[in-house]
C-alpha cells in the first residue's frame, strides 16, 4: 500500500503485521483512548488465557518492535488501543497532496458498467426519479477515482410502447405547449395520445401497428420514431448536463431486436415458458412474468434480458440504478438471466424524492420537472448571494449562484443513503450553516482565500510538530479521506463521502477558529494542513458533481 495514496491504511496495516495472529478485525477505539482498537477476546478460547492477559501481551510485544506509524499501544480491559503517529501521519498526507496521489485507488482490471437514468424518452425527467441519475453519476466518479475502469450506460428505451405513443401523439394530436425545451413541448403530444388510446379502439390500433412495423425494421416507422424521440433525449441529456451529470454510451433497445438477440433469448426461455392467450409467458408464482403481447411484438423485459447478455459481454462487474418500483421487474430478470445460466447486475434501489406542497411554484400543473428543481435553486441561491455579496457583477453573480444552487440539489440528494426517502427542503439545501453543499463550498472558499494570502507553499520544507488537540484531529480526518473513499466505492453508498466532507468542513472551521494560520511560529506547517483540506474537500466536491468554489 502507498503512503502518499494511503497513510492510515499504512497504520493499520503495520497492526496487523506486528499483531502476529490469524485474523485481525480492527474496530473504531472510544473517544480519546486511540485511533484504532482491537480485541482480545476471540483470542482467550485458543490461547486458555483471560483476555486482558493477551492485551497486556501483545502490547509489551508490540511496544518492543520497530514502528514506523504506531505511536503508542496500550492494553485496556481486554482491548488493544493504537495510537497513531501524527507527526507521520502528517508528513504522508502532505506527500501524498503534493503528488496529487492522496486518496486514489491503484488501477484495477475491472470493468465496470454503471446503467442509470434511462428514462423513456417521451417527456421531460421529473423531480420523483432525480435520485437516479446522481446516485448513478456520483458512484461513476467515486469508483473510477478508486481506479476502477467505468463506462456509464443509458438504455433508451426505443423500442416500446410509449415512444409509440409518442410518435403517434406527435403526428396526430395538436401541440398544445408552447415550451422552447423540446422535451416538454413534446409531452403534451404523448399524454393527449395516452388519454386516446384508452378511450378509442382504433387509436390503439393505429399504435400497436406502428410500434410492430418499428420492431420489424420498416423504415417509414424507423424514420417516424426516431425522429421524434431523439427531440425529447437531446432535452433529457440537456437537463442532465445542467446537473453536471455525463453519459458515456447509449444503448437503443432496438438494436437487439434488428441483430436477432431477442428472438434467440425467446427461443431459449420457451423450454421454461406457456402460451397464455396467444401471450409467451413463464408462470412463476406469485408473479409470472410474459416474454411476447398475443400479437407477436415483445416486451420490455424480454429485449432487457438480450440487453444483459450484452452487457455481460462487455464488463466484468454490472451496476443498475433502478427506482424502488421496479424491484419485481428486477427480480424476474434476474430469474431470466439465471435460467440462461447468465449473471445478474447488481442493482441499487432508491426511494423517491418529495417536495412540500406550496414550496415551490412550477409552470406544470401535474409534476414538478427537473428542470424546474434546478431552476428554482439557482434562483434561490442567487438571492442567498445577494444577500452576503451585493458587489458582485452578474456574470460572476450568475456563475456562482448556479454552482451553489446546482450543488445543493446534488448534495442534498446524495447526502440521503438510497433506500431512504427523500423530502427536498430548501431552508436544508440552501443552508450556508448546516448540512449543505453551500456550507462546504465556503468551507473550501475560505480554505482558498488564506492560501492565496499566504503566496507560495513548499511541502518539502515543513518540520512536521502537530501540537494542538485541533491540529491532531485535522490531521486525522484528513488522513480519513483515502479510507471513506474506499468504501464508497466498495459498498456502492456515495452517502458515506458525504457525511466524511461535512465532518472534514466542520473539523476545518473548529480548526480555523482556534488555530491562527498566518500569524503564528508554526505558519507553514498549518498552511499546509489549511492546503491538505483545500485537496480533499476539492477532490470529495467534484467526486460528488459539486462545483468548488474559490469564492463565494
């Protein structure tokens, strides 16, 4: 393990080594009695000694090797506390700063395909389903910063019945939006053909043939179709740039349909399937699942199974963001996929988000857009602004009110571990005190404004002496990065990166306030702790799609 990557790894590596037992499980130590414990009581069965004697033990036989990162070890109650060297410690994290190595995973062979948002390109995204592709671009930046090789997917849904409906819509039905956004001018189209064909026959007729002629490949019904959703994608893809959010593949669902893949994975499921009113359908109990409509055309499930195949080929591991409606539909496929002896994405279910009523206007008198969420933040953190900065021109006014605004949609989403629901508050997201994006971008701001105070930095030329308590516990936190990063990426959970920046912010400003940085004997050395959290908290921001601020 590198130092530079990985300081406290190192500590807790040289515990292990010098532990000289068969498995080392190191637990968090109480406050102030150690920065990493151990105990002792798997160990007294085996060696037919009371615990507290093995502590003593191996803390005499510890104490007496050569250590580089363990500082102290002490016995206590059946417990091993270490105490790292924060002096070394120090030393490393600044090293590893200036390499610009701190924190990043080694590269690894696996390849990673991330699916997220693939939204069905009929309309605008709406605020309910925002999580999904934050959660999925957030995880893309944190795997990849730990050295994964990550390729991000959308599957567009081209194929199915409500791009259909959208194509018919648009061709037959008036276009009563005005909207600029061609996303939300189209959707009109789509509900007012949506509204008809439940109440005209013919309408559905009219529908489900344009839909088979599309699936066969007629090239009318191609040109028809794409035509038409590609408008309403290029908005989709639009909002999600807005968001800072980047998509390196699309995928269309018919693809598996013209190369035949669909037509071979029916031919494969029909050992295991029954014809159910002219339907192929694989009747597992309580929720058999259909592979074809009785009029021959397929199902989206069926053309996702072809899609995993696929997928399969191209990655090693496969990650699925997927709203918490479709955990049946992600089970059946996995059902599928393990019938076929093929295997499963893992998938990441989330809650979905909850605005309280009367708490934000929107021009759409149905649901609330993501345009609309964005919009509104921006022009909320405009005023937040104005309020601490009336001398700032527009354009920068402009410019920093978006990355504020922007950020705390994005902060405040990702903040919220995925399976929990979601209720957006702005007095939460917008707060410049509490658990916002907007407090850790003047956290780094104002890490920021002293460094340039201060001129030039050289790490090299630092005599390391961590003294104060608030120095010690910065140094710590800091040394905390590299770890919480880790797991992260390893637990799929971008949430944990948040909670470790809003305690990094807090340690920093605690710091600040009681540690004088540019008037003191000690001005380098605390400069380049004020430099190490300027890193680490720009590196975890932009990890989260939040844009670091220099000034705010």
């Amino acid at each position: 393990m590198s130092e530079e990557r990985d300081p406290l790894g190192c500590f807790y590596e040289e515990i292990r080594a010098l532990l000289e037992v068969a498995e080392v499980r190191l637990i968090k130590a109480p406050e102030g009695k150690g920065d990493a414990a151990f105990a002792c009581f798997p160990l007294a069965k085996q060696e037919k000694k009371d615990p507290a004697a093995i502590a003593t033990e191996l803390a005499e036989r510890i104490m007496g090797k050569e250590r580089k990162w363990i500082k102290e070890c002490r016995s206590e109650g059946g417990y091993l506390n270490f105490f790292v060297d924060e002096n070394c410690l120090a030393r490393a994290v600044f090293d590893g700063v200036e390499s610009k190595l701190f924190g990043r995973g080694q590269k690894k062979k696996e390849k990673v395909l991330l699916e997220h948002t693939s939204a069905n390109p009929t309309g605008p995204l709406h605020v309910g389903r925002a999580r999904n592709p934050i959660i999925g671009d957030t995880l893309a930046r944190i795997m990849r910063f730990n050295g994964y090789d990550v390729t991000t997917e959308y599957y567009v849904d081209d194929a199915g019945m409500q791009v259909a409906m959208l194509a018919w819509g648009v061709k037959n039905c008036s276009e009563e939006s005005k909207e600029e956004k061609m996303d939300h001018r189209l959707v009109a189209c789509y509900q007012q053909a949506a509204k008809l064909r439940e109440e005209n026959p013919e309408v559905d007729r009219e529908i489900r043939e344009l839909l088979e002629r599309y699936e066969e490949g007629e090239t009318e019904a191609v040109q028809e179709m794409e035509e038409t959703y590609k408008k309403v994608l290029d908005g989709i893809v639009k909002s999600l740039g807005d968001i800072n959010v980047y998509i390196d593949s699309f995928v269309k669902e018919s693809t598996f349909l013209r190369s035949g893949e669909v037509g071979r994975v029916i031919e494969l499921l029909k050992p295991y399937a029954q014809v159910k009113d002219g339907a192929l359908c694989i009747d597992l109990k309580p929720h058999p699942f259909f592979l074809t409509r009785s009029d021959g055309t397929t199902l989206y499930l069926t053309r996702d199974i072809a899609y995993h195949i696929d997928k399969s080929r191209r990655c090693d591991i496969a990650i699925n963001i997927l709203g918490e409606d479709h955990k049946l539909e992600s089970e059946q496929l996995a059902i599928a996929l393990r019938l076929l002896k093929q295997r499963a994405p893992e998938v990441i279910f989330y809650a979905f988000i909850s605005l309280p009523e009367g708490k934000m206007s929107t021009r759409r008198k149905r649901v609330v857009y993501l345009d609309d969420l964005a919009d509104e933040s921006i022009a909320r953190a405009k005023e937040e602004v104005l309020k601490r900065r009336s001398d700032l021109d527009d354009e920068k006014l402009g410019r920093i009110a978006k990355a504020v605004g922007i950020g705390a949609v994005r902060y405040n989403i990702i903040k919220v571990q995925a399976s929990k629901p979601i209720k957006f508050r702005w007095e939460d997201a917008l707060n410049m005190e509490g658990n916002s994006a907007p407090f850790l971008q003047y956290s780094y701001a104002r890490a920021r404004s002293i460094l340039r105070k201060a001129g030039d930095l050289k790490h090299e030329d630092i005599d390391v002496g961590i003294a104060e308590p608030e120095e010690r516990k910065l140094v710590l936190r800091l040394a905390e990065f590299p770890q919480v990063v880790k797991g992260a990426a390893e637990q799929r959970a971008s949430h944990l990166l948040a909670e470790y920046l809003l305690a990094l912010a807090s340690d920093f400003n605690v710091f600040y306030t009681e540690c004088p940085v540019l008037k003191t004997m000690v001005k380098e050395q605390r400069l380049a702790l004020v430099d190490a959290f300027a890193y680490v908290m720009k590196s975890g921001l932009e990890l989260l799609g939040v844009e670091p601020l220099e000034e705010m």
